[in-house]
C-alpha cells in the first residue's frame, strides 16, 4: 500500500482503526519519528499516541486471527463424557466482537448425558438471553439458534426454543453432529 493512499487527520496522522492498524502502524510510526526528529511533535504526546495505539492492538486477539479452543460440554442432568467423539472450537477476538464455532460428532461411546446442554464460551459474553447465532443439527436435520445462556456459557435450541439435549430434536445416534457459529459481543 503506497502511503499516498492512506487517510490521514485533519493534522497529517494517519488515520487508523481496528481494521487498518497493523497495515498502517508502520507508516504511522515512520511519521511520528520524522515529526520528533524535526520539533513538530512533543515527546508526551508521542508516548500518549503510542501508548492508545498499543491498547487498540491488544484488543485485536491473535491479529484476529482464529484460534482453537476447546469448549467444555455440561448438561444440568446426568453426566456425559465425549469419549471418542469429536469437540472442538475455534474462535476470534477483534475488538469487542468474538466470533466462534463449535462442532460436537458423537461416537458409539460418547455418553451424552440427560438435561439440556451447554458449551464453554471462550470469552465471557456481555448479554445473556439473546440470539447470537445458528447451527444445524444432523440428527433430525434441524437448525437451530445459538443463546448465551450464562456469561460463560452457550446453548443450542431449536425453532421452538426447546434446548437440543440427548433426545431434542430426536435421540442421538453415532455420527450425529452438531455444528454452530456465533457472534457476540464481549464482556
């Protein structure tokens, strides 16, 4: 990216967000070094502006870049126990939206417990009780929508907002999946 082509504030900055800020950290920092060296700028003030440009790299997790994780799966009835069924998640952080998917395939012995299901949020969520996302569930052929049942849970329901559980949409059977994303904003 030519610097020419970089927006710039009304004072010659350029102007950055979380979506250009590692492409045009360099052109900034180039800047802010001419400036000091020729007495435009004052030292506070350069420590100030690197010092909020440092802050708005740390509230992009990973650079935005996905990350696994592995959520952990609870139901409020008996116990379950993924045995050599697949759970895994990935997520992303930019900012204070999180982006993440869970995929859970259930094996011959996998125990998938009674009561309704919750999964391990990565980040913890600012508001409960709404909508965040879809899945589709394989046993049945469903989707559903994806709720923050807690500030670090999440459950899966279906169209008439009946928790999926081991016999919602129908009993799970080897193979069954299900496979969600979500988008929420953070705590």
């Amino acid at each position: 990216m030519g610097t020419d082509n970089i927006p710039t504030t009304s004072l010659g900055w350029p102007y950055l967000t979380q979506d250009t800020y590692v492409d045009r950290t360099p052109e900034y920092s180039r800047r802010l070094a001419d400036k000091l060296e020729k007495g435009e700028a004052d030292l506070p003030a350069a420590i100030n502006a690197a010092t909020r440009a440092e802050k708005a790299a740390a509230s992009i997790q990973g650079g935005g870049l996905w990350s696994d994780y592995t959520p952990t799966l609870k139901t409020n009835g008996t116990a379950l126990s993924i045995g050599s069924g697949t759970l895994r998640g990935r997520w992303c952080r930019i900012g204070n939206i999180v982006h993440a998917t869970i995929y859970l395939q259930r094996a011959a012995n996998t125990h998938i417990g009674t009561g309704m299901w919750t999964f391990d949020l990565p980040v913890s969520v600012a508001a409960t009780y709404q909508p965040v996302g879809v899945a589709r569930l394989t046993n049945g052929g469903q989707a559903c929508i994806a709720m923050p049942t807690t500030a670090t849970t999440i459950s899966f329901f279906d169209l008439s907002f009946k928790p999926i559980s081991n016999t919602n949409p129908a009993n799970w059977s080897d193979g069954h999946v299900l496979s969600g994303s979500f988008t929420y904003e953070a705590a």
